[in-house]
C-alpha cells in the first residue's frame, strides 16, 4: 500500500497566496490570516497578495476534509467476465478532492497533500493507520450518509412487515399482552377486506373431503390398546383440562394440530430411531374458513405475477417465515405468546375456523409440507358431526431419522 508520509523536503515553509486558490473560502482565510509576500508558487501573482505557509494552509485544509470527508466505503458490483462479485470503493483519491474543492493546480495540491497533518513513521510502527492513502478513495461524508439512509430506508420497507412483527413479539412477551395488541395487529394485518381481492387469496373456503394427517406417539401413556379402544378419541385434539398450550393455542383451549402430509405430520413428533407412532388419517367433513401463510408460495410459475399483484402479497411473504420459524422447546412459553394471541385474533375478527402455515420440521419437495391447526369451537374435532372423520390409522415404526444439508459459502 502506497501511504503518504511527511518528505523530508520542505515544503511546508513555500508560501501561497490568496490568488493561488479559487475557492472563495479558502482565498478568504489566506487574506485574514496570512501577510503580504512573495508567492512562491506563481511569480505574476507578485508581493501584493496576503500569503501563508503551506504547512499553515495545510492545517486548515486538513481540518477541512476531515469534517466532509472519509475513506469510500466498498461495493460488489457484477462483470460479464466472471459469476463471482467484483469490488470497488465509493469516491476518488484526495488530491482529485484538493484539486476540485480549492480550485488549484496540481503543483500545489502536491505540495499541500506533503503538509497534511498525518501519522509519522513512528507512529505507523507502532500499528496506527494513516488517514491520507494514495491508493484509497474518499466520499463524501454526506453523500455516504445519505446512502446509508436510503439503503436503511429501502431495507425497512422491503422488510417492513418482518420488523413490525418483531416489535409485537417484543411488546407482547415483554411489555403488555391483553391491553391495546388488537391495535398493533390491525395495523400489521390490514383490513379483512383486502384479503378478498384478487383469484389467489390468503383466505378462503378450504372445502370438506380434504385429507389431514396427524400423530401421536406411543408411551406409557398411550399404547395400542387405547389406540384400539377408541382411535377417534385417542387420535384426536387432547380435551380442554388435557390441552397443553401450542404454537396456536393456549392452555385449556384445545386445537387440532394436523399436517396435509403423513411424512409431515410424522416430522413434527421430532421422533427417534425405534420409536412407535399411531397415525390417523382425517378428512374435513365442513368447509373451513382458513388463513393461509402458504398460498402465495404453492402458486404456479405461471401465476407468479398474479399472486405478486395481490396487495398483502409481501406481508404474507414476509410472515410466512415468521409465523412457521422452528423455536426451541426451552423457547416455547415465550415465543408462543405473539402467535397464540394471532391465532385467537384471526378467529375473532377475521372468521378463521383454521390457519394454514409451513412446517418448520419437514421441506422434502416430495410430500406436503403444510401444516394446519383447527380452532375449538365447543365442539368435538372428529366425529359424526364435526369437522373431521378419522378414515383411517395405524401403528408405524420409526427405522431411520435423514438430515439434508447444504453448505454455505465464505
């Protein structure tokens, strides 16, 4: 790296004067504080002119750029050459800088850039940097920063639900949950009306005669014996003084928990080798009012441009990561909170009987990866005349766990 350290020439003791600068600041200052001289920089400007030293003179303009400016900050930019990114630095070198902003030429903007106040050897010996690099690029101080705001700017809007979301996680596992949340999420959802618009929606009629798949595994609790008695019950949503609180649910408020694929519904047990699990098959006997997370990302290729029209097209893009995330089980008390309380407000106010969301456990492209939860109605979930009737179930062995990885790249 070429660096710019102070010559043993000096030429901080020449003198300029107030005619060897155009810039009307810096010809100002030369006049209020330098004295008549000879210039040595350009003979007919004679003795009339207030003059300063160079290393005067260099002072102040040091002071100026570091106000205005610093080093360019680095960008990726694409060359048909080759598919890896290429990198530049924002700006231009500071004796271009010199040049434009005092309006001189180049002999004194070399003499100048000589004088800059700057680390001595000594000083770089002992591991500071240099402010003044010959091979480096300066900006701007307000151009970087205006980019800066409008890279903020266009980041927050191109993920602008996924930030909102995250204050009201925050507000309701840390601040408030039962006073002024229907506010927040009013303002997150949008009206129910919009969902309307468009022929892809994110809430419709999921007809009956659809297939459901859930599991349940085998313990000391639950052995094929109970499954045989009375695989309906056994199969079904747990009852309300049994219902432990869920990913869509509360406490004592039950809810069906199914998936539209058997090898989904498996994957969110997290079973092991050797485990035993009872499967049913279920099919919705009624229409179902559902809010679908997934709708826009099962639609065609073709249908892409229609799907992306839609007016809560990134909403649900954004939310659809945010409402299916994997949390923990150490996690599950707190990071319940914000989707239980959205599940009871799509009920409510929307008239979702169920929500549509992605299994965090399970993303083979082979089988289904959607899950879906059932709200409780006062209503048994599987019987004669609820929404669900078991087809069938069966006892199945788990004989092997794979995990699909991807590297990434540094």
């Amino acid at each position: 790296m070429a660096v710019r350290f102070h010559s043993s020439v000096d030429t901080g003791e020449l003198r300029l004067c107030a005619h060897c600068v155009g810039n009307a600041h810096f010809s100002s200052w030369i006049e209020q504080n330098g004295s008549k001289g000879k210039c040595d920089f350009d003979k007919s400007h004679g003795r009339s002119a207030a003059a300063v030293t160079v290393k005067a003179f260099a002072e102040q303009v040091d002071r100026y750029f570091r106000e205005n400016y610093q080093r360019g900050a680095e960008y990726a930019y694409a060359t048909p050459e080759s598919d890896n990114p290429s990198y530049d630095t924002y700006g231009e070198p500071y004796k271009d800088i010199l040049g434009n902003d005092l309006e001189c030429d180049g002999d004194l903007v070399d003499a100048i850039a000589e004088s800059l106040p700057d680390c001595t050897h000594s000083q770089i010996a002992d591991g500071d940097e240099p402010f003044y690099d010959d091979t480096a690029n300066y900006e701007s101080t307000a151009k970087a920063s205006g980019r800066e705001r409008a890279d903020e700017e266009e980041y927050w809007y191109q993920n602008r639900f996924t930030l909102q979301w995250q204050d009201f996680c925050e507000v309701v596992q840390f601040q408030r949950r039962f006073f002024k949340t229907k506010e927040l999420l009013d303002e997150l959802f949008g009206k129910p009306e919009e969902y309307n618009e468009g022929t892809i929606r994110p809430v419709y009629s999921l007809k009956g005669g659809v297939k459901i798949f859930r599991a349940r595994l085998l313990d000391d609790t639950f052995d094929e014996s109970g499954l045989t008695k009375n695989p309906e019950v056994e199969l079904s949503a747990p009852p309300k003084t049994k219902a432990r609180a869920g990913r869509m649910n509360v406490e004592y408020i039950p809810a069906f928990y199914g998936a539209f694929s058997e090898e989904t519904a498996i994957a969110e047990l997290r079973p092991s080798i050797g485990d035993q699990l009872a499967v049913g098959e279920f099919e919705t006997q009624i229409d179902l009012q559902v809010f679908d997370f997934t709708v826009f990302s099962k639609v065609d290729n073709e249908k892409w441009h229609e799907a992306a029209a839609h007016t809560r097209y990134d909403f649900i893009k954004q939310m659809e990561d945010e409402i299916s995330k994997p949390i923990l089980p150490f996690e599950k008390q707190r990071e319940y909170i914000a989707t239980q309380i959205v599940a009871e407000y799509l009920r409510e106010y929307f008239g979702c009987n169920a929500v549509i969301y992605r299994s965090s456990l399970h993303n083979s492209e082979k089988a289904d990866n959607r899950n879906i939860v059932i709200f409780y109605r006062d209503k048994d979930f599987v019987g004669k005349d609820a929404a669900l009737s078991l087809k069938r179930h069966c006892i199945t062995n788990v004989s092997n766990v794979v995990y699909t990885t991807y590297q990434m790249s540094f």
